[in-house]
C-alpha cells in the first residue's frame, strides 16, 4: 500500500468513540435506573426530572463524540499509566483508613505523598514542601473553618 492510500483511509478517533459510548451507556443506565420515578412538567417538576434531562443531555453529547469519532482522523490510543492508576486509588485508601486513627494532618500528609509519586515529573522536595502545604491548609479548613469533628493529630 503507498503512503498516500494509507492517509486516505482512515479509522475512527477511537478515544472519541469509546468517550461517546461510554457517555451514551452512562445515560441508559440512568435512564434504567429512574424509569420508574415520575418525571412530571417544568413547572411541576418530579423525581425523575432532572436525573433524565441531565441524561438527555449526556446522551446527546454522546452521540455527538461517537459522530466526532468518525469525522477526525484517529490516532493510536497509548497504553494506559499504570503506576497513576495504582497510586492514585491507594491515596485515597491511605487517607480513608488513617484519618480518623492519625489524625487529618497526617493522612492527608501521606496521601500527597503517595499521590505525588504517581508522576514521574515530580521531584522529592517538591513533593515534600507541596504535601506539607496540602496537609495545613487542609487542616485550616476543615477543622479550623468548618469545624468539622476530625482530629488534627493522633494524641
């Protein structure tokens, strides 16, 4: 095949097409899941009202991207970040199970840190001086601002 043949044929934008799918699945499930809930007028609004006009709306942009997908030329997807997507969920494990036993300042501490190695751009002061930040100034705001009922330290 020469190089000009292979420009002319294209493949579908495939982040594209699987954003449109996934968006247009989403609002199917929605939908399922308040067929049952009565959607009632604008001006008398029902349970179901705003949960499927916001799911006409992510089906609409659904069928949009999926359209999209198949106008643009399609590039490779690369493979996915794996350290990103194993770091990141353990973050958030990390703070759900220590703020309540070492306080917030310390969880949220921690959980930067590991957050923080989920990019291999960052560098270790960096990571230390913004995690530092992260924990004050969530400590300010919850427990100082909102006075929420979180320790700050483990004593």
């Amino acid at each position: 095949m020469t190089e000009a043949s292979e420009k002319t044929k294209q493949r579908p934008a495939l982040e594209e097409l699987l954003f449109g799918l996934f968006l247009a699945a989403l609002a199917g499930g929605v939908f399922y899941a308040t067929r049952r809930l009565s959607v009632g007028t604008a001006g008398d609004m029902g349970p179901g009202y705003v949960p499927q006009a916001i799911s006409w709306g992510m089906l609409l942009f659904g069928l949009f991207f999926v359209g999209r997908s198949f106008v643009i030329p399609g590039e490779r997807i690369l493979p996915p970040c794996w350290r990103a997507l194993i770091l990141i969920p353990l973050a958030a494990a990390v703070f759900s199970l220590l703020v309540m036993k070492a306080g917030l300042a310390i969880a949220s501490f921690l959980c930067m840190l590991v957050a923080s190695a989920a990019s291999s751009e960052t560098r270790p002061l960096e990571i230390l001086v913004f995690s530092l930040f992260i924990s004050a100034g969530s400590v300010l705001l919850f427990v100082r601002a909102l006075s929420l009922p979180v320790p700050i330290f483990p004593w």
